[in-house]
C-alpha cells in the first residue's frame, strides 16, 4: 500500500501572509495525521517563504511521538537550511530536489550524470546521520543506475508532465514512460516515491500503472481541497483514491 505524506508548506505560506500564527502548521500536521496520514512533507526554501526552522523543530517533536508517521524534509542540499536542519533534527528521509533559490516551485529533476559527484558526499553524510536519502528524479529510465551508484535509497518521480497530460486528456503514453522509470528503478535496488501536481483525480490511474510506489508527498492540491472540505476529510478522501486499483 503506498503511504501518503502530507506536504504542509501551504498552510504555512497562508499563516505567513500575517503576524497572527493561524493557521497552524503543527495543528494542520496533527489533524492530518490523526486522520490516517503516513508522514508530514515540508520544504523549507532560503528566502523562508514559507517553512521555517521553528516549523521544522516543532513538526520533527510532533513526529518523534508517533512510531508509524515518518518526516520528509525536502529541499537542495546545496542551499540553506536543508542540510542545517536535516542534521539538527535527523528526519526519517531527506528528498534532495535541485531548486534554485528563486523557483517558484519544483520543476525539474536531478541531471545525475553531472551532478553524482558532488552529491554523493551529502548522501553519504546523511547516511551517517541515520538518515533515508531520495533524489527527485524526471521519469529516465536510463538513469537510474547512476542514482543507485551516488547512493540513494529512493528516487522521487517528478510527477508534473503526468498531471498536465491527464489533465489534457490523454496521458497513455506519460504514464508508459513512468512505469518504465519506476521499474529501471526497482531493477536498481532503489524505492520509488512521487509528488508534484497529484490530485484526487489523477492519483488513481498513476497508481494503478507505476507499480511499486513507497510513497506519495501532496500538498497544494491537497490543500486547496480541504478548503472546501476540510483537513480531515480531505485526508481521508486522498487515502481512498489511492487505494482504487492497488
């Protein structure tokens, strides 16, 4: 059964647009958890737009108290605070995403055969740390060989290209190219995580035909849903669409 990590970076951008500490991030995070959530994602970036380090203490001593909840800290190990915070609260897993400091949002993967050399030391550091390292990775198959060899234990599948070609209707020949990264993957030894743009609606089909994922990481649709439908439901909508066809 794929586990579900609820990215909570939006309720902290909308708690950030005021100085009055509502929403809650940790509130959110335990009302998610509380209705069946696996884990709590969060990506905290440079310019703290979002998540900040007080996000991530707190968030790491909620999830230290519950045995089956893991915490993703996600973010480019090359920038701060990634690293900083990953070795001050040792996150179950650490998903290495090559941003920029000024993205808007995630929007590509690692290009491995260039970047292996200088990212194998940050994965043999959280290693030491105790920590599980996944890489965001685009949908080659061709490369997962040289993910395994840095190091990695998971790969991230960038699911962006997916949800816009269900969105248009026809996303056959996206979802082959998935199930076929995902398998090069599983044949390299690695776990296979995804996130970026899943929905309820497109959760299922992708699921369905990339066989063998670990984990799946939602937050702004998840977020804009429970809007209109509240956290919990929310949650609990997003567990059931992920159970279709598995």
């Amino acid at each position: 059964m794929t586990r579900l990590s609820v990215n909570v970076n939006k309720i902290a951008l909308l708690r950030n647009s005021r100085n009055l500490g509502i929403p809650s991030v940790l509130r959110a995070a335990q009302i998610a958890l509380d209705a069946g959530a696996h884990g709590i994602t969060v990506h905290p970036r440079p310019d703290g737009r979002h998540i900040r380090p007080e996000d991530v203490r707190e968030l790491s001593a909620l999830l230290a108290g519950r045995a089956n909840a893991e915490f993703n800290i996600e973010g480019n190990p090359f920038e701060p605070p990634l690293l900083e915070l990953a070795r001050e609260v040792r996150p179950a897993q650490c998903t290495l995403v090559p941003d920029d400091p000024a993205a808007f949002t995630s929007d590509h993967g690692w290009n491995i055969q260039r970047d292996a050399l200088r990212l194998k030391p940050v994965v043999d550091e959280l290693h030491r740390l105790g920590i599980r390292v996944s890489l965001f990775m685009d949908p080659d198959a061709a490369a997962m060989a040289a993910v395994a060899a840095a190091g990695a234990d998971r790969i991230e599948l960038y699911t962006e290209p997916y949800a816009a070609s269900h969105a248009a209707g026809d996303c056959r020949a996206m979802l082959s190219i998935y199930a076929e990264a995902a398998r090069s993957a599983l044949a390299a030894g690695l776990a296979v995580n995804a996130g970026h743009d899943l929905n309820r609606d497109n959760l299922p089909q992708f699921l369905a035909t990339v066989t063998g994922v670990a984990e799946v990481s939602i937050g702004h649709a998840l977020v804009a849903d429970a809007i209109e439908y509240g956290l919990a439901s929310t949650v609990r909508k997003y567990l059931r669409a992920m159970a279709l066809n598995q």
